[in-house]
C-alpha cells in the first residue's frame, strides 16, 4: 500500500502518502502564538518526519498567518528539519481582518498584486524558506489570466516556489490554467472522505434518477489521473466523525436517516478495527487509500498521539468486501 506511485511521484519521488495539515496550529483569533504552539507544532512534525510524512500543508490564511509563522519558528529552531519536508501553501482567499469594525467582504484573490504580496509573506513567515509547491486555492470568478500568470512567472523564477497546483477546481478550470503557463500544475486539492463520498457517489448513480450530484466536480477525478495531477482529500477524517467515541454535537442536527447511516457506520467501523488491529480512524482512512486513484489525504490533526494511530492506515488494505460494506454503511443502502 505505502509504495504503491503516486502522480507526485514525477516530480517529488519521496513524496509520503500522508499530507500533515496544519490549519489548526495556533488559535483562530487575534492572540499571538505561544511557545506552547510551537512545542506542540514542534512535536507533530517531528512526529510526522519519523513516521515517514513529509508533505506539509499550510496557507496564508490559515489562523491568520500564524500556522506558517509557527512552522517558521520550528526551522529557526532547527534548521535541518526543513530538509526532510516538502512544503506546499497557498494563496487566493482573503480573510475579512479580525481587529476591525470596519466591514470587509471575504473575497477570493487571485490578482497578481495579492499573489505576489501574500507569497512574499508567507516566505518570510516561513523564515525565508521557499515553497516547493504552490496552491491557488479557490477560484476567484474575478482572474485575469494574463497577469496573474505573468506574477506567477515572475515569483517562480525569483525561486520562491517550484511547481504550481490548484484547490477545490475543476477538471475545465484546470485545463484552462494550464495552457496559460509552462509552470506544470501537480495537484488538486478537494473535500474528499467516506463523508463526502461525492467522488466515488456521482459515478456510481450516473443516467439515473437518485443521482444527487453532490457538488464533486464531474470528471475531475477521471481528468486528474489522465494528467497525471495528484490529488489530495481535504477533510478526509470528516472531523473524527466515524472515529470519535460520540457524533459530535454540531453533526446532531443532521436527518435522523442520516444519523442512523453514521451509527451503523461507526459501530462496523469498530468491528472492522479489532480485526485489522489499527484504530478507528486508520479504518476511515483506509477507505480513502483502497480507492485506486492514489489519494493523498491531509490530516488536519493537531496531536501528534493521534497521528501515529492514523499512520497505521497505511500499513493495511481493506478487502473489497470491506470496503463496500463500509460504502453502504455511510450511504445508508446498498449501491443501486
Ligand atoms: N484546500 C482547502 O480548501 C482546505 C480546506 C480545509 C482544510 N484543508 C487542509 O486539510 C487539513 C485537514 O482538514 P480538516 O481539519 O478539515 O479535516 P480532518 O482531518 O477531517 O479533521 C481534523 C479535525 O478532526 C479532529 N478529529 C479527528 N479525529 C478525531 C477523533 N477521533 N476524536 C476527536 N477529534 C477528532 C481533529 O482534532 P485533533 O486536533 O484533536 O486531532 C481535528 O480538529 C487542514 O489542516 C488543511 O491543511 C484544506
């Protein structure tokens, strides 16, 4: 399972299939970071690196700047760790500042004056490292292609990332973007998990009337594995929603049917952890993994106790039988 090539793997060949994310790394709120962030930031990756995971996620947004200047002050604490780590962030959302009583709209940026500045202070928040990739994260309806290729061209050869890649996009948008640049595009980033299973779901119930169209871009996936485009599954735990001990109050208000789906799914997922020996959550992950097109998940824990139990996915692979009675679990009836 864990050698199984990756599309990365063109470009980075000692990319790990796990991705440590980082959007809960400090407070989202106005405070500054605390050496306790750091310590804590400090034993995830380390954690990370000796379990074999070496892809690192961040963003500019990402509690307002202070996940990467938190991982910039792990480098300048040790200076080597940089060197075990591929470094992707991303540019493209502004966040409405949080000190002011002034109202600012929340807006998609992707103009070269925003890309150029927020790349910029991502790097020196990352203490001058460069990034090895770079995410344009949401589509921002307002691009002008041209000079935000032309900004692109001029931060890639400055040498402040190496390749690009995009978020939340589709197969149209990636094509689109790609012709405008030689700058090869490696990635896409998407809400994928046994939750959001729209990727797997659209397909199954195409040409027929229950097909919901949940919102997962049609034949992107089928698009990226042709381009050799690696993708990565945001959320892929769906917030620890089949492994924690309980369904997490802000999921309550989901329909009954739904919740009867999720419990059913929780206690085979117990079931199923006893026989593969590995922790609930390594089995939500696993599901993810089986699937064929080689996803990358980015794990958005913050404990690095709880990363250990889900690295234990790779070391499994469900059977078929599993894999599909976990499938009818969570949709809450057998595949048409
Ligand atoms: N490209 C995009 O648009 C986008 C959007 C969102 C996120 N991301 C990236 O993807 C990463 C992961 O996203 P995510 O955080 O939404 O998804 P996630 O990995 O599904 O969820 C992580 C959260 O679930 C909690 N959790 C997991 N298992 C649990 C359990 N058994 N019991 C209790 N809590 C549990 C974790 O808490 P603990 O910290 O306690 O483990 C953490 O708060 C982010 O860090 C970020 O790097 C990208």
């Amino acid at each position: 399972m864990t050698n199984k090539t990756l599309a990365i793997h063109q470009y980075f060949p000692d990319a790990s299939r796990l991705i440590l994310g980082t959007m809960n790394l400090g407070a989202w709120d106005e405070s500054p970071i605390t050496t306790e962030d750091i310590n804590q930031a400090f034993d995830l990756v380390t954690e990370a690196i000796d379990l074999g995971i070496n892809v690192i996620d961040l963003a500019d947004i990402y509690t307002y700047g202070k996940s990467e200047k938190i991982i910039g002050e792990l480098f300048k604490r040790e200076r080597s760790l940089r060197h075990h780590l591929i470094l992707q962030s991303k540019v493209g959302i502004k966040l409405p500042p949080i000190n002011t009583s002034t109202k600012i709209t929340k807006q998609y940026d992707l103009s070269a004056d925003w890309i150029c500045e927020s790349v910029n202070n991502s790097i020196k928040r990352l203490h001058n490292q460069n990034l090895d990739i770079l995410f344009l994260h949401r589509p921002d309806p307002l691009l002008e292609l041209e000079p935000m290729m032309q900004a692109l061209s001029t931060l890639h050869e400055q040498g402040k990332f190496e390749y690009l890649a995009v978020s939340n996009m589709h197969a149209g948008q990636i094509a689109w973007l790609q012709s405008a640049t030689s700058i090869p595009i490696i990635a896409n980033q998407l809400e994928m998990s046994l939750e959001k299973a729209g990727f797997v779901e659209d397909g199954i119930t195409t040409n027929m009337s229950e097909n919901k169209q949940y919102g997962f871009p049609r034949g992107t996936l089928e698009f990226s594995q042709q381009a050799g485009i690696q993708l990565q599954a945001w959320g892929a735990l769906s917030q620890g929603l089949f492994g924690r001990d309980e369904v997490a109050t802000d999921k309550l208000a989901y329909s009954e049917e739904k919740l009867r789906a999720i419990n059913t799914t929780r206690e085979l997922i117990q079931t199923l952890s006893k026989e593969y020996e590995v922790e609930n959550n390594a089995i939500v992950l696993a599901w993810l993994l089986r699937h064929p097109s080689g996803i990358q998940p980015v794990l958005g824990t913050s404990k690095s106790s709880r990363l250990k139990a889900l690295s234990q996915a790779t070391n499994i692979q469900l059977s078929k039988e599993h894999w599909y009675a976990i499938f009818e679990a969570s949709r809450g009836q057998e595949v048409p």
